[in-house]
C-alpha cells in the first residue's frame, strides 16, 4: 500500500526527468528512500516522497517499487556464507512479459548474484499460479501462529508425519531461522488436511525463505504452490501415490535415458527401487544451496519436468566418477549405494558446477510433459491396482527372480534379472510366471496364443539351435490381434523392445524414444492410404491399451515407426518397417530377424535361424500372492 501510494505520488508531481542517474550521490539518495519506506510503517508514501528530494527520475522510481516489494528478504539469511551474492544492489527486471526471454535467464542464472532480484521474481512467478479459490495467504499464517520477530524453538513445532522424517536442510539459512522453516510447515498441515505425504516440503519452504521478508509471505508463497490447480501442472507431490509413481518414472527414465547410469545401478545395488526412492531428496535436499537456487530457478518457471532432468544429470554425473575412480564394481546393501550418492551429490561443487549441472541435465533429450504425464499415470494406475495408495514397506524386487524359484531352459537368473532391469518400473514388483514353452506344449502358433492370450505384458525368449538367444518385451495382449479381423494388424505401445542376450546383451526400444523428433509436427496420415500399404493398424481402444507411449498419442511421419507386434493364424511379426526385428512361422519352427524401422535395430541373431526353444513368461503380481 505504501509502494502504490508512493508511485501514485510521484506521478502526481510530473516528473519528466529522462536521464538516467549516474551520480553516486543520487544513486545513495535512492537507496535511502528505498530503507526509508521500508521503515516507516504507517506512513503514506506520499509522505515519505514529501521527506525527500524530488530530483529523482521517475523511471527509477520502478526499481524503489520492487525495492520495496521485496522487501528486506535476507533476515533469515547466514550472509557469511553467501559468499558474493549482493543483498542491497537494485533489484533489476523482476517482470518478465516474453516467456522465452524469462526460461533463458532462468537457465543462465541471471538472477543468482542478486538477492532481491531473485526475490522480486519468486514473488511474481508465485503469484501467477493459479490456484484454488479458498488459497490461505499471508494474513491466515499471522492469524494463526503470530508474526513474532522472536526465535522459535523447532521442537515447539514438530515436523507433520507426512513429510516422513525428513529434516529441513540448513541452506545457508541462520541456526535460529529452522525454527521458522518448522512453524510455516506446521501451519501449513494445519490448513492442508489433504496432504498425506510430501516429503519435498522441508527443502522448498527452507528454499523460498531466503527471498521472503517474514514467515508469513512465505506460508503464502508455499501455500500458493501447494494450491495450483493448473491444468497439467504439477509442483509437488502430496500424496503417497503420487510419490511413489513419480519414483517409478524416474526409474522408467533413467533405463531409457541413462542407460549406463542404470546398468551401473543394477550391478552394485541389491534393489535399483530403493536406490531411485531418492531420487527428489537428491535435487531438494542434498544439493548444496547454490545448485539449489537455480534448479529453483527454473523449477518455478518450467515446472516438474526438471526435477527429472536434474536428477538424471546427476546420476550421469556419478557413474562418471565411479568409473574415474577405478573402482571395481561389486554388489552392495541397497543402502550403502544410497549413502554413496547422497555423500557425491552433497560434495557435488567439488567436481562440478551448477552452470555443468544445468548443461547436462538440459542436454538430455526427454518427451514433452504430456509424455511424462501419461507415464505417470500408467504408474498410479498399476500401483492403485496392487492397492499401493499409502506408505508400506515395499518387497525386495530381486525377490521377484530369486534363483530359487525361477527355472528356465534359455536363461539364468543373473541374465533375467538383467532384463527385469530394462522392463517398466511398474511391472518389477512382479514375479516372472512361465505361461509357454516349446519343450512343454508343442510347436503350434495356436497352442502358442491358447497359453498366451489374457497375459498383459509378456516376455519371449528364443535359443536358436546355434545357441544364440534374443528375445522381445510386449506390453500387449497377444488377444489383441483379432481386433483386426483376418488382416495381419499391428497394435502394442511404445513400450516395447527387442534384445539380444548372446552371444553379447543388446536392447533396441523404440524409435521415438532415442528419435524423439520423428513424432514432431508430423501430418497425420492420410485417410486413403495405398494398396501397396497392406499392414494396417486397428483403430486402438483406450480401454485395452496401456496409456504411456501408445501410437495414438503421436502425430507420426510414418506408420513404419509404430508397427510393435502382429499376429495371425501363419506367423508373429514382431517390429515393422522396411524388414521385421522377429518374424516367425506357424510351426514355431523357423525365423528371420532383419533391422526394422519401429525398433531401428541390428539382427538379433543370424538373419534366418532355427528356433531351439521359445518361452513366453507373464509377470505374476506378487502382492496378490
């Protein structure tokens, strides 16, 4: 109010100066007037104005606006440690009417050595987001726990169950202003009865209260980012479900995109899941404060999506050092590994810098949000229907392939647990479950699909009589195929890959997913088509598909990069597009591999081959049994 009434006075007494200050006493002058406002509580700005020289500019009249916004947004700050960030210089452009000029100097820290800078634009961003209609704000926190300038005690005011026993982190904050960090979050679960698990909470309200000038504006500034109902946007998890599904899909993502990364995981930690559980606490927790000022950065300007980034960036960053180190690669307690990121990603500025950081994480190549969303999704849904909606201790996933239980002509335990490494996170809580073998029900393509059919996902696995052994991962059902009448139909998602496991490991997944540029502003296809097209997909039922990567969520250049499985009475075709990755004949007996366009893949073994033996394996739910 002071702000406005001092603009409108400035307006009212015309000022015309056009030149910009440049004297070093004009330039005190302002910061004066900028101190003054600030500490002349109940005092009219035009007052305030009337108490000074009106040799002023009335262009920089602006910056003592957000001056004064921001307001004096380091009380809660130990400034000995924020080496050369500025706490009094002007606060510059803190609104931002071009978007991409506003994610450029997000992602270039423009706003990192400038303390109200970086305060004047949280306070804008925040204050954009859409929210609920009934978002508690400033005045509800001063109702509830008092404004008080005093030191509070962290034990008066104990973290709420659903931030699960993490601490706040200290961020470069005072030793008095955790205290603070514990009341805001306790005023927070008072007001937000909803919110069941939200582990993040402890770093972003320890985060937002170095650019906030009291508890109250930042319980606003939390309460506002807990509260955004924007279509499609996400900030933070609240709930159980959503945690834990956020896991599984960075689990998805590391096996996609961090290839390496993932192998390295899966060969020295008993249990990958456990190891990825961590994944967030890495980005808000463990990161020292400078990296984690501009990941905030650019988290509030790009949203949920570069949490993912960093995180994988991260995880690229430690495999780095593990093989720079020369370290032999030997199994670990799941907990050991997890203790050994967490030591590496709170030293991380020993070896790199926040700029290195935010370089890799921007040069992965990711889906859009819709993708990510729709992989999400497809992770609630498969936890929802093992009934995994609130926290539980969760069952070793090698469990699911323990040598004891599992028995199979083609692989051992060791190479399964390798390909339960590469399958979608929410089917590693499953068991494998043999549902057809050659040696058992026969070489016939219709014993095949009696065994077969009902089964979503599947694995096959082929030897052929030259001891090679190469296989397929499906996500659908092979039922699925009569949806096309007597034509030879293609259907499945994008989740499914071809390999090879001798005589040397080899994944190929899907095009779109190393090419992502192929599903780009293509046309799509045209509604007369060829007759030279003969292999046509079915219009696919939303119902009967797996929601993450399926075809129908692309506009594609070509049907040849979606052809994924087709079946009928003579053969199975698995890949498509200028040759089949898997085709085999009717008497499961003969077979041909060639690359494919779908899966842009090598020969998974000699060109044309005998078949030896062929298993197809289910996964079984283990929290049903």
């Amino acid at each position: 109010v002071h702000c406005d009434a001092f603009l409108n006075c400035a307006c009212a007494h015309n000022h015309k100066y056009t030149r910009c200050l440049t004297d070093s006493r004009k330039q005190i002058r302002l910061k004066e007037v900028c101190r003054s406002i600030r500490s002349r509580t109940g005092i009219a700005g035009a007052a305030c104005l009337a108490s000074f020289s009106p040799s002023i500019p009335l262009h920089l009249y602006v910056c003592v606006r957000s001056e004064v916004m921001a307001g004096d947004c380091g009380v809660f700050v130990d400034w000995s440690q924020m080496g050369d960030v500025s706490r009094d210089s002007a606060p510059g452009k803190t609104e931002y009417k071009d978007q991409k000029e506003l994610k450029q100097h997000a992602r270039s820290g423009q706003w990192d050595k400038n303390h109200s800078q970086r305060s004047g634009v949280y306070q804008q961003l925040i204050k954009a987001l859409p929210c609920r209609t009934v978002t508690p704000d400033a005045e509800v926190y001063r109702d509830v726990t008092g404004n008080s300038s005093s030191k509070r005690n962290p034990s008066a005011y104990p973290l709420p169950e659903f931030v699960d026993g993490t601490p706040v982190p200290q961020y470069c904050l005072k030793a008095d202003s955790i205290g603070s960090v514990h009341a805001i979050i306790s005023c927070i679960a008072s007001q937000f009865p909803d919110i069941s698990y939200c582990p993040a909470l402890p770093a972003i309200t320890a985060l937002l209260l170095h650019w906030c000038q009291d508890e109250a504006q930042c319980f606003e500034s939390v309460s506002r980012m807990l509260a955004c109902n924007e279509p499609g946007r996400r900030l933070l998890d609240q709930t159980f479900l959503a945690y834990e599904s956020a896991c599984m899909t960075f689990g998805d993502l590391v096996h996609k995109y961090c290839p390496t990364a993932h192998k390295l995981m899966v060969a020295t930690a008993t249990d990958v899941l456990e190891v990825y559980v961590d994944w967030q606490r890495w980005v808000l927790g463990d990161l020292p404060f400078n990296f984690s000022a501009r990941v905030m950065d650019v988290f509030l300007v790009e949203g949920y999506k570069v949490l993912y980034r960093v995180a994988l960036a991260i995880l690229k960053f430690y495999r780095k050092q593990c093989v720079a180190s020369g370290s032999s690669v030997t199994k670990k307690e799941s907990l050991e590994v997890r203790k050994d990121i967490q030591m590496f990603v709170q030293n991380i500025g020993k070896t790199v810098t926040p700029e290195k950081l935010l370089e890799k994480a921007f040069s992965i190549r990711l889906f859009s949000r819709k993708e990510i969303t729709l992989l999400q999704l497809a992770n609630e849904k498969s936890l929802q229907q093992k009934g995994i909606t609130v926290k539980q201790k969760r069952k070793n996933v090698q469990l699911a392939v323990n040598a004891d239980n599992f028995s199979s002509e083609i692989v051992s335990a060791k190479e399964i647990r390798d390909i339960w490494s590469w399958i979608p996170e929410r089917f590693a809580l499953c068991q494998p479950q043999l549902l057809f073998t050659t040696s058992t029900h026969g070489c016939s393509l219709n014993r095949f699909y009696a065994h077969c059919e009902g089964y979503e996902p599947t694995l096959m696995l082929i030897r052929t009589t030259n001891a090679e052994v190469c296989g397929a991962f499906l996500s659908t059902d092979w039922e699925e195929r009569k949806r096309g009448g007597n034509k030879l139909s293609f259907f499945g998602t994008g989740e499914c890959f071809v390999f090879r496991m001798k005589p040397e490991m080899e994944r190929y997944e899907w095009v779109i997913i190393k090419h992502p540029e192929l599903a780009n502003s293509a046309p799509p296809p045209e509604e007369n088509g060829s007759a030279s097209q003969t292999l046509d997909k079915p219009n696919p039922d939303p119902s009967h598909l797996s929601p993450f990567l399926s075809a129908r969520h692309f506009n594609l250049n070509s049907r040849n990069t979606s052809m994924f499985m087709a079946g009928s009475h003579d053969s199975i075709i698995i890949g498509g597009g200028d040759g089949n990755a898997l085709y085999i004949d009717s008497e499961l007996n003969h077979g041909r591999t060639e690359r494919c366009l779908t899966f842009d893949n090598q020969p998974l073994c000699a060109e044309s081959f005998q078949i030896g033996l062929l298993e197809v394996w289910g996964f079984k739910d283990d929290m049903e049994s």
